[in-house]
C-alpha cells in the first residue's frame, strides 16, 4: 500500500480501473429485436463537464472565493458549530495526508461504515482527494452484507463509526486479505485525530498532486445497491457522472437552493440521494448539517431550522398522521379535516388560476390555526422538500404545498447517480416525477419500460459483467426495469417491471398504486399488494402504533393491546375493510383487492423486511409471512 510521496508524475498514479477501457453493456444476441420506442423526450445540457474535472473541486474553489461562509454546521456539546468553507478544505486535507501516511494509493477501495455525521463528508471527501474510491456502507448493514461489500469491492481500509460496528468489521476482518487499516470514528483519539497526526509530516502539495492524479472519468465510489431482492450490486460511478448531475441540477433548484438556504441532512448518506444532496449543498454553498439518530430528529429539526429537507415519502406521510392524530386527541379532528381539504384545494388551485377570495381566506384562518404548527415540526423555517426513494401520494403533496411546504419529487436509482427527472422550477406537475435533468434523455419502450442515457449512467456494475450486460445497451441506454409513462416530458412512474402481478386469470396488475392509496388510511402504515399467479388479488397490511393508540383509547380497548391482539377485531378488520374499498375505486373488478390479511408487527429495517431507504422487500415479506398467504389462498 506504500505510495511514493516524491513522485512527481500525476499519470503515475492513474488508477487500473481507469477509462477508457470499462467493460460496457452489449446487449448483443442477435436473436433478440431492440425494443420498440413509443415515446421520447429529452432536455439540452445546461453545463458540460470537464474531462480533468473531480468531485473535491468545489471544496477548494469555495475556500478560495468565500473562505469565510459556512459550509457546514456540526453538532459538538449539543450546540451547532459552524465550519467554513476555507476550514473544511484545511480539514480534507489534513486527513488526506493522513490517509497518504498510511499507505492508500490513488484507485484504493475505503470503506465508509457510520451514521451521517460531519466526520462521514469529511472522511468521503479526503478519500476522493487522494484519488481513491469511496465505498458507503449503511450502518445498519449486517455482518453479512458487511463482509461481501467489504471483500467484493476490495477494500484496503474501512472506517468504522462505533463500537458495535468496529466489531462488525473486525469479526469479519480474517476473511478479508485486501484490508490492511481499519480506523474507529467515535473513539477517544478517533480515526480523523489519528490521521491528522499520522500525516503532519506529508507535505499539502502531495495532497494536491494526488488530487488532480484522476480525472473525470476516474472511479469515485462504488455504491451498493440496499437491495429489495437478492446481493447487493456494485454501481461504478465516475467523477463525471456524479459531477454532471451537480453542475446540471444546481442551476435548475434556485428557489430551494438560494442564498442563505440551509438542510439537515437525515437521509442515510450511504443512500446515493443523500449523497447527492451533499454533492449538492458543497457545489452550491449550502450551509449542510447531519442527524444521525431518528430518536432526535425532531430537536435536531427545531435547533437546526433547515430551509429545505429531503426525505422519503413515509415521514411526509408520518408527519401528516402525527398532526392529525394529536388533533383528534385535542377534539380538534374535524377541524383538522377541513384544514387538509382547505389546503389541498388551495394548491390545487394554484395550478388552475389561483385560489378565489374565499378560499384565500378560509386558507388564512387554518395557517394560523395548523398549518403554522405543522411548519414547525420542521424547525418553522423550511419552506421546501425532495422526496425521493419511492411516489409520493398525489393527494399528500397538494396537502404540504398548500399547508406552504413546496414538496419536489425526484426520480433516479443508484445506477443513474441518482437523478435522471425532478419537478425543477417552473416544471411541476403532481402525479408524476417532473421532466429529465438537463443532458438526458428518457425512452419508453411498448412494454412501457423506462429507459435512459446520459452522462450521470453508471459505468459497470463492479466484478459483475452479465448484470452490466442486462442492464446496459451498446447504444448507451440504460434499462431501468421501471414502467413508466410520458407526458408532454413529464415522466409518471407506474411500477418495477418485476414487481407487476399477473393473476392466473392473466390480469396485469400494478400493486404500487394500490399500496400507495390503501397507505393513505391513518391506521395503515405498510402494505403489499399479492396475488401473482394467483387466482385473486390480496393484501397483506402492517398497523401504524401510533394510530393504533388512538384508536384503542376510542374504542375501550386495553392500552397494552397489541396488533397481534387486534388483528382479528371486528372494528378494526371494518375500518381497514373500508380504506381497501376505497382503494379498490381506482381500479377494475379484476384489479382490485379481494382478501387482506392484518399483520402482528410492523415492518421494519432491522427486521429485514425494509431496506435503509424504507422500500418493502417483498421477497422477504413473502418468506415471512407465507402461512398468511396460506390462509387466504387456501394453501
């Protein structure tokens, strides 16, 4: 791992996996025809990248423009400490050295194992600016999931946050040839003071040679997919696809990423859209604070007081319940119920001349009255949102906007860096996903797959060369394995092309419309839509805890009642029977949910049945709970 600090060619240290030779997609059988395209729509690149461009440029041009604005807010003796733009640099530096000292070449796999915390932006950014690779694992990654991202991707070092995941790695450490150094974050002495003194004698322009050692087409990390089905995959993804994505994307967001904007960051930075808004927020100088633990989400929110937040649709949808749960508490639920319907017809509105006099004032009174207090839950200063990682329901977004919190939606996969379409400014449209980023383009083949190419497309899927294949055409274009539709450019999302049932009776069947709608009901939180091969459509249905309290305390049933207990309760089976009659509405008879099924738990993450980015693994729900599936199929 030695690296020769006194050479002075940059080539030198070009890494192996360097382009132009990366393996590339053929999708060559001869005897398979090329999908046909029925739709297509493209947008013209607002900004090239350069080929000697890398993601730690904006980290260095900051400090030199704006020294003095801060970049970032870190949590220290439960205050916000500001980092300056010329401070954070002086910090990436002095742990490349470190990192230099200890032996990483330019093109080494580091690990990065930790919750978010300004340690996790720094130690990414160091690792990119000794020309290594960043390799993100969530921290909630068992030991199993830890050993083959950790042996897959080669990692010669690993940076592991706390005791219980130190010893995740070192109990696998054995198995592992490759990995030589392995450094603990939150430990007296951590990994980031240790580098620091371990590089103090490596001069800072080594830093710099190493820096400009890659190029724009050089790796910069290797994401794992959190995986609904099967092993995670290695998505390769260049400085110039995640630089692309940045420089394309900024300039599209000004409402939501103006001067004086701030986030607090509580997406898992191991998520490639949590890492894209920290791309972002460096490229842009969006002051960036990180929440580590959900426990404490909600102080952290109300000291921090973000101006805009990304997350995933379940806290829009939690947040929502919450509100409307401690108003029924309050005998404020009707009052709540015509605040929400005031607020979705306020937006709506807004996308049809504007709300008339009365609206406008019935509008007025519930701002002060609820929409003021549901604000505040996300520090009373934010005024925008990114939801990604799955649809967000229609009717919800009309209901944040008009309660003045401007909820985008953006679609992407880890493959494509992530973004490939967003409701930019100007270029909104609810129910779908807005329109391609700028450079890109997206296809939809007859069987309604989405298709896309660009510059922000992965380069291989890392040690996997028939995925790459499957997923990647000569021509470029990568197959998402989503349906979809286009309109007029804006992309609406209808499902995975694997996730569509198809009854015996050879019904299609799309269950994220379903679940969607059947998860609007306050007492549901997940659900599953089955019934492929199946002679019926079913459902299987988890009961959000916090409804549950509500609802036992107003039905006279024991506090300590359980969902297990309840499960079978003629009142509640009634009250999730009438949220599946309502889903089944939008849908035809063949369609629609026949049989449910209430669950004993929730699904969570650590009970692996969701990933970190909170979608279902429908696989692993399937395994679960199949004797349910027994009992309404009839074995």
């Amino acid at each position: 791992m030695n690296d020769s600090a006194d050479s002075q060619d940059p080539a030198a240290d070009r890494p192996a996996t360097a382009a132009p030779a990366p393996h590339r997609a053929v999708r060559t059988d001869p005897a398979a025809e090329p999908p046909r395209v029925v739709g297509e729509f493209s947008v013209p690149a607002i900004a090239t990248v350069a080929d000697t461009a890398v993601l730690t440029d904006p980290v260095w041009e900051n400090a030199a423009r704006t020294p003095d604005a801060v970049q970032f807010s870190r949590r220290l003796d439960g205050r916000w400490r500001d980092v300056t733009c010329a401070r954070f640099r002086d910090d990436v530096i002095a742990v490349a050295k470190g990192l230099i000292a200890a032996g990483v070449r330019v093109g080494d796999r580091v690990a990065l194992l930790s919750r978010n915390r300004y340690e996790w932006t720094l130690l990414d950014y160091a690792v990119l600016a000794v020309g290594a690779v960043s390799v993100p694992i969530y921290e909630t990654s068992s030991a199993e999931q830890v050993l083959w991202i950790l042996s897959d991707s080669g990692a010669v070092a690993c940076f592991a946050e706390t005791d219980a995941h130190r010893a995740k790695v070192a109990g696998v450490r054995e198995r592992l040839p490759a990995m030589t150094r392995l450094w603990q974050i939150d430990a007296p002495h951590g990994a980031v003071d240790e580098l620091v003194a371990e590089g103090f004698a490596v001069p800072a322009a080594e830093v710099e040679r190493r820096r400009h050692a890659v190029r724009a087409d050089d790796m910069a990390t290797i994401a794992y997919t959190s995986g609904t089905t099967g092993r995670p995959k290695g998505c390769v993804l260049s400085h110039r696809n995640l630089c692309f994505e940045v420089v394309n994307a900024v300039p599209k967001l000004r409402s939501m990423l103006r001067e004086g904007a701030s986030t607090l960051l509580f997406l898992p930075l191991a998520h490639s859209f949590g890492r894209l808004i920290q791309l972002g927020c460096v490229q842009a100088g969006i002051r960036m604070g990180h929440a580590p633990d959900a426990k404490h989400l909600a102080a952290d929110l109300a000291s921090f007081q973000p101006t805009f937040v990304l997350a995933v649709p379940r806290v829009f949808e939690k947040m929502r319940d919450t509100a409307r749960q401690k108003a029924r508490a309050a005998g404020k639920g009707k009052l709540f119920e015509q605040a929400e319907r005031t607020a979705v017809a306020y937006s709506r509105s807004l996308d049809a001349g504007g709300p008339g006099p009365l609206l406008r004032l019935r509008h007025a009174l519930f701002a002060k009255l609820v929409y003021d207090e549901l604000r505040a839950a996300f520090g009373g200063r934010c005024t925008h949102a990114i939801c990604g990682g799955a649809q967000l329901d229609v009717r919800l977004a009309h209901f944040f906007r008009g309660a003045g919190l401007d909820v985008r939606e953006g679609y992407g996969l880890t493959e494509t860096s992530p973004l490939v379409a967003a409701d930019f400014d100007g270029e909104v449209r609810f129910g779908t996903v807005g329109r391609p980023l700028p450079g890109t383009a997206v296809r939809i083949t007859d069987a309604g797959e989405i298709l896309v190419k660009g510059d922000q497309v992965f380069t291989r899927y890392w040690n996997n060369d028939a995925a790459t294949d499957q997923a990647l055409d000569a021509a470029g274009w990568f197959h998402t394995g989503d349906l979809g539709e286009l309109d007029d450019g804006f992309l609406r999302i209808m499902g995975r092309e694997k996730e569509l049932l198809v009854t015996s009776g050879g019904k299609n069947v799309a269950p994220v419309p379903l679940e969607d709608r059947l998860r609007r009901h306050e007492l549901i939180s997940q659900c599953v839509v089955v019934g492929d091969g199946r002679p019926f459509i079913a459902a299987l249905i988890t009961i959000d805890e916090r409804a549950l309290a509500a609802w036992k305390a107003e039905h006279g049933e024991p506090a300590g009642a359980t969902a297990a207990d309840l499960r079978d309760d003629p009142r509640l089976r009634a009250a999730v029977q009438r949220a599946v009659d309502d889903a089944n509405q939008t849908v035809s008879r063949a369609e629609s949910i026949r049989s449910f099924r209430i669950l004993p738990r929730d699904f969570t993450e650590k009970g692996g049945e969701l990933t970190p980015s909170q979608k279902v693994k429908r696989d692993v729900v399937a395994k679960e709970y199949a004797e349910e599936l027994k009992a309404i199929y009839g074995g």
